[in-house]
C-alpha cells in the first residue's frame, strides 16, 4: 500500500494519514517497524517525530491475534475502539454492505462518476469507498446524498459505476 510516486507528501497531517492507514491495515510491533515501513514509501521520519505522532493520534497498544502487542488507532464513525490491522477484505466487505444498504444509482461520465444515496447517507459510502481497495479510483468526495468519484483512466467511470451497481445487487 505505497503512495503513488508522483507525490510524496511531506506536511505532518499527509505523515500521520499515512501513520493511520498503515496501522489500520497492518500489523505494527513497534516504531522501528513503522518507521521503516514509512522509510519504503519514500517518506522519512525519525523516531522521536514517530514518537510524537502516535501520541498525537492517540495510537495504543493492543494485543494482536497472535497475542503480541501492536499498534491500533482509533477507528471513525461509531465504534471508537482501537483496531490494528484490519484487513482489506472486512473494509472491502463493509464497501459492498453498503452499498446494498445505501446505493441508489451509479452513473459516470468519462472519468467522474456519480453516486446517489437516502439523505445524509453519502458520507458514510464515501468513507468505505476511502477503506476500500479500489486502485481506479484517485478520490472522493461526499455532499449530503451524492457521492462524486474520479477514477484515474479519463473513460474509466463506466466500468466503476458498473462494479459499485454489481455491488448494490449482487445476484
């Protein structure tokens, strides 16, 4: 899961976004394991500004399944317990539950795709989308019932607003 090499971010907000979804989606024994894992996406940390980091996200340690402890940070939404290294197939999971619960049309044009929900359902898509491991897709953003996608091809809209419809109704 590296960053793309066109851009290397660099600001203490970009570092610690980074920090989260690495300590959401691996697991971490310890600072020198997170500052080398930081280290192989281009991005150089000490460990004292590691250090401070993990404080300011309120990152803690947890026992991991293996029973050693970990790295976790505090998830979004409504359950704020520390989860260390959820995998992509529970967020990708939860991308389809959603979907199904909350998707109501999928439409694109070139390279933008646009996706309908209830009233002030589109946030909570939009944040699945972000967990989800879907690499034709650069962003998202989400109004109160639209969510609004680029995907990195310019034609590429089509076959994402196709999948996120097969998501919807999986047959």
């Amino acid at each position: 899961m590296s960053t793309p090499a066109a851009f290397q971010p660099t600001t203490k907000i970009a570092r610690q976004a980074r920090v989260t979804a690495i300590l959401s989606t691996q697991t971490v024994r310890s600072q020198a394991e997170l500052v080398a894992l930081l280290t192989e996406e281009g991005m150089a940390v000490t460990q004292a500004t590691l250090s401070r980091d993990l404080v300011e996200l309120g990152a803690v340690r947890v026992r991991g399944v293996d029973g050693g402890l970990v790295y976790a940070v505090r998830q979004e939404g409504g359950d704020r317990s520390p989860r260390a290294g959820v995998s992509q197939e529970i967020h990708d999971a939860k991308l389809a539950k959603q979907c199904a619960e909350l998707l109501i049309t999928a439409e694109a044009s070139g390279n933008i795709v646009v996706l309908r929900t209830p009233p002030g359902a589109a946030n909570f898509l939009a944040l699945s989308i972000d967990h989800s491991t879907m690499p034709q897709i650069l962003g998202c953003i989400a109004g109160d019932d639209t969510v609004m996608m680029v995907t990195r091809e310019v034609d590429g809209g089509a076959e994402v607003a196709a999948r996120f419809l097969a998501l919807a109704d999986p047959q």
